[in-house]
C-alpha cells in the first residue's frame, strides 16, 4: 500500500493558512491601501479597474509576474556566464544589469496590480496573499540591492544577491500558485450551468419591481442543484444575468443597480445588464446572461449559450433529425447502431467473468487476456472513429466517453504488464472490469437513448457502418498483425521492468 500524507508544502502553507494573528497588519494595510483610492473618486476608480484587469477579461496580475521571472532568470544566467569568465564576460554583465532592472520595473508593476486583487480576498486567503507580497517585495529589495552593488562595481555581491533574490522569488510564485489553482482567487466562480436550454417560467411579471433586483432558481438535472438567476425589471425591460458573482460567488440578485448596471453586494463589481460584461471590477469576468420573454403574465428565461459550449438544445435535435443522409435504396439495413455496441459490450463483459473465473495459473488466462484486449480495442476504436462522430450533434456525453477510453486504454496497458498468475493482476483486472462496466453501463444508459434522436434510419446506416469495421478489424491480417505487435509489446515491457 502507497501511503499517504500532506506534502511538505502543504503543511507549510497550512501554518500560514491559519495564522490569525495576520489578519490585523492586514486589515490594517487595506485600509491603508483603501485610502487614497476612496480620495481620488472617480479617477482613483479608472486605476483600479485598469489595474485589476476589467477591461482585459481576465486578471492582468499574472501577466505581469512574467516579467520579473523570466528577466530575472535570463539574468541568473547571464550572470554565472560572467562569474566563470566566459568569453565576451563584460558583454554578458552588462546584459545581465540591464536585465536585473528590467525585471524589478515589472516587479513594481505586478506589486501594484497584484495589491489591488489583495485587497479584496478574504480569511485564509488573503493571509497566504500578505505572505506571498513580503516575500516577493524581499526578492524585490535583494534585487534593487544588487542593482546598487553592480553599479559600485561590486559584481560578486551583486551577483550573490540575485542569486538570492531569483530563489526567494520561486517561494513567492508557489504560494502565488497556490492562491490561484487551490484557493480559486482570480478564477471564473460563477454558475455555467447550460440549463435551462428552452424557455421555463420563473416568476409572475407582476411580482417584480421596476429596479428591485430579484431572484428565481433554474433547476440543472445533470449537477442536480438549483442554479440561481438575477432578474431585473428596469425601464420597461426584462433582464436575467446569472446570481453568483464570477468574481467570488457574491449574490447578485441582493445587490442594487447604479448607471445602468447592477452591483455586487460583497465587492461592488458592477454588470451591464444587457452584455454582462463587468463595468467595474474587481471581477474581470462577463457573468451567464439568460434571454427574456413574457408569456401570459409569466417571465421566462432560457440559458444564452457561450461559444464552444458543450449543450445540446432543442434546435440542434430538430437539425440533426433533418439532415438524416438520403442513402441509396441498395445501402442494406440491418441492426441499429447501439444495438451492435450493446452486444459488443456483452461480449466484453462476458470475457471478464471467464477471465475472472479461471485459475490463476491456467496456462489459457493470458491468450484469453490478449483476446479481451485485443476486442477492448477494436471497440474502442469503432465509437472513436463511427459512432462517437456521428452521435455528437444529439449527445454531451461524448467528450467524457473520450476521456474514459483513455483511461480504458491505460488500465489495459498496466494490466496487460503484469503476470496473469500474480495477485496485482487480480487487483488490476478487477480494476479494469469495474472501468469498462462504468462505461458501458453509462453509455447504454444515456448515449445510446440520447443516439435515437438521430432517427432510425441513420442508426440502422450506422450499425452496419460499425459492424464492417468490426468485421475487417478482426479479419484484415494488417490490422490483426499491428494490434498484436502492440499488445505483445505492451506485455513485454511489463515483463522486463
Ligand atoms: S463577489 Fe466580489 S464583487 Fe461580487
Ligand atoms: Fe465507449
Ligand atoms: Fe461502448
């Protein structure tokens, strides 16, 4: 067994994570912070939003962090070149000084923008935030240090002293990582959920005053949760933006609107009503807009879909079921498409069990692992190229099927590696029979129900299609001669490691 426990970092940044005695010198700072922003009106307000990144669609703070790191590390070996005496030394020095200044002006930089989305975190947060702007602004001043020394002509200081500042540097962009990729700040937090994809009643008209901003729920299936959705009557207008802030999931529907736009109540960014689009930060992100329509007295609203989402709407079904190919009479017409998947799965299944059932050092246990394998990928490799294509306009599941035959095809390698009689390939098998059965059950539960919007025509086209790519995969001699070379590969590399 593989034991378990929290890395060295994690432990480390669980020290920070609850130091509560930083929340006051942090307080304390944003107020301090705060100030001359809250003087400044109106100007002070165009800073910020230009320095959190509302204009850009994104936080410009990581942007800028690539300054200092790649100059810096540009310097460290320019630097070493001229410690060792390379030559063209001085040439190299002299890139590296200029490199080291270049590098601290967009320290300063990345300092400013990165302050401003500081001062809007919260609890642990924005205690790893204060730790991560000391260490950064310590490699700072090793650098603006060395940047003095060079200019005394101390070079091996200044040498020594960006050496420095490059390692404090490292510290500071893993706890700046940490922010970002485990505690979420920065990131996109609102709902994205693509439901509902056709027009549901929400609220009676009646019931919503004009610039009282309220809440209605849409119900998503698949993430089983009630998505909730601002609406907001405002000059005779109906409009529906999604209720969770992107900025940090603040609720929009308790905010209030101000010049056209509604705010947030937890950090004041501030949306237009018509494109989402954030008109103040700190968000830089658009929220999930909803199209509007009033039926009988009753608002409904339906999910305005983002380019490139995966959502399969009522038009899209209605499309695909008219573009149902016109075949030729001659074409023959035999089983529907899922149909030969599902007994293909059975046979799948059914190996396993024999599999299963065999001693473990019957001599027939391999060859009829290498057949499972070796079936295991003809199918596979069927959906992959016929079925999956074809069902993707009427099925979401089709990236995550994807993704699982990957992980098919890694369980497979690993278990083809180990020796049948040994107790890890029992571990394994099962492991591997467990994974196929996830996904056969799945695709016969879902996919292949949502597959006969496709019509039944275009189903029984594409079963035969399926079943003369199973026939030539297993009887071609190419076909059958490249999968074994893989397969026995595969086993021998198990073999020798
Ligand atoms: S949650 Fe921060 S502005 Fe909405
Ligand atoms: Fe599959
Ligand atoms: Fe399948």
């Amino acid at each position: 067994m593989e034991s378990h426990r929290s890395s060295v970092t994690d432990k480390a940044i669980g020290r920070i994570e609850a130091a509560e005695w930083l929340d006051r010198p942090a307080f304390q700072l944003a107020n301090a912070l705060a100030l001359p922003q809250r003087l400044a009106g109106t100007p002070g307000k165009r800073a910020r939003n230009a320095l959190h990144g509302t204009w850009f669609g994104h936080p410009v703070h990581p942007m800028f962090v690539t300054i200092p790191i790649g100059t810096w590390t540009l310097a460290l070996g320019l630097d070493t070149l001229e410690a060792l005496g390379a030559k063209h030394s001085r040439d190299y020095g002299r890139a590296a000084d200029l490199a080291v200044q270049a590098g601290a002006a967009g320290a300063v930089a990345a300092a400013a923008t990165g302050l401003m989305d500081w001062q809007q975190t919260h609890g642990r947060s924005r205690r790893v935030g204060l730790v991560h702007a000391l260490v950064n602004s310590t490699a700072l001043g090793f650098q603006l240090t060395s940047i003095a020394l060079r200019r005394r002509g101390r070079r091996r200081e200044g040498h020594l002293a960006s050496a420095a500042a490059w390692g404090v540097m490292f510290v500071g962009a893993y706890l700046g990582g940490h922010l970002v990729y485990r505690r979420r700040q920065g990131v996109d937090q609102a709902d994205r959920s693509v439901e509902p994809r056709d027009f549901v009643p929400v609220l009676p008209v009646a019931e919503l005053k004009d610039g009282q901003p309220r809440k209605a729920e849409v119900w998503d299936a698949v993430e089983r949760a009630h998505i909730p959705v601002a609406l907001v009557r405002q000059g005779g207008r109906i409009f529906a933006m999604g209720a969770r802030c992107s900025h940090m999931g603040g609720p929009l529907d308790e905010g209030w609107l101000l010049k056209g736009g509604l705010v947030c109540p937890w950090h004041g960014s501030r949306y237009d009503l018509e494109t989402g689009q954030p008109l103040d930060g700190p968000s830089t992100c658009p929220q999930p807009l909803y199209d509007v329509r009033v039926r009988n007295g009753i608002i409904e609203i339906r999910r305005q879909q983002e380019p490139g989402a995966e959502a399969v709407t009522s038009e899209d079904i209605e499309w695909a079921a008219q573009v149902e190919q016109p075949t030729s009479a001659d074409t023959p017409l035999g089983r529907k498409a899922d149909e030969v998947l599902f007994e293909h799965h059975e046979l799948l299944r059914s190996m396993f069990r024999r599999i299963e059932d065999m001693s473990p050092d019957d001599p027939q246990r391999r060859d009829l692992m290498r057949t499972l394998a070796s079936e295991l990928e003809i199918h596979e490799h069927i959906e992959d190229e016929i079925f999956y294509p074809a069902v993707r306009p009427v099925s979401e599941d089709i990236p995550v099927a994807y993704a699982e035959h990957q992980q098919l095809a890694d369980l497979l390698a690993a278990t083809l590696k180990l020796p049948t009689s040994s107790p890890e390939f029992e571990e394994y098998l099962r492991a591997l029979h467990k994974a196929v059965d996830h996904h056969a059950s799945s695709e016969e539960h879902s996919m292949f129900i949502e597959a006969q919007r496709l019509g039944e025509r275009r189903l029984r086209e594409l079963g035969h299609e399926l079943e003369t790519m199973l026939e030539e995969q297993r009887t071609s001699r190419f076909q059958r001669a490249f999968r074994e070379l893989k397969i026995s590969l595969m086993a021998q590399a198990g073999r020798e490691a």
